[in-house]
C-alpha cells in the first residue's frame, strides 16, 4: 500500500523529504478533485493525505465520500482546526481517542 500526498508543492515538500514519492500538486480545485476520486477507485493507495484547506474547498458531496472511505483512508492535515484526522480514527477503530 502507498501513501499519496496531494497539496501544493509547499505542502508536500516535507513528505518527499520523507521518501513519500506518489505526491499530486494539482493547480486547481477542480483538479484536485479528480485525483482524488481516480485514487479512490486504486488499490495501490492506502492513505491520502491533503491539506485540511484544500478538503474545505471540495464539494460536500466528494468530502462525505472521502470521510467514508475505509480504503484508502483520508487524512487532512494543516494549521486550520479540523476533525478529519479525530473522525477518521472513531470510525477506524470505534472509539475516539480524544476523550
């Protein structure tokens, strides 16, 4: 299984520094998009981490089918608050960590 990074280049720098080498750097929203519902549909790739800004600009429809997703699991990350990573877990394991 891999791990893909989508997210500007800024974003994913620190991640190929790491060794990640499946990185997506799409231009815009809609492209954003697409790589991401074409990666839903690979058994390659295990988890998808995006920039938790990026996740807040996608359609409703799309963030609930990413939220969903078992396999691959989706995490978004960044300096905003948010829960994906909390809810992601809970719905994981069943039980939520933070409490």
């Amino acid at each position: 299984m891999e791990i893909a990074i989508v997210g500007t280049p800024e974003f994913t720098l620190g991640f190929e520094l790491a060794g990640i080498t499946r990185l997506h750097n799409p231009e815009s929203d809609e492209e954003t998009g697409t790589i991401l519902r074409s990666m839903l549909e690979e058994n390659e790739v295990g988890i998808i981490v995006i920039d938790a800004a990026d996740l807040s600009r996608l359609s409703e429809r799309l963030r609930q089918r990413l939220s969903d997703s078992i396999s691959p699991t989706v995490l978004g990350i960044g300096t905003e608050e948010d829960n994906t990573l909390r809810e992601s877990i809970k719905s994981a394991i069943g039980v939520d960590l933070w409490k």
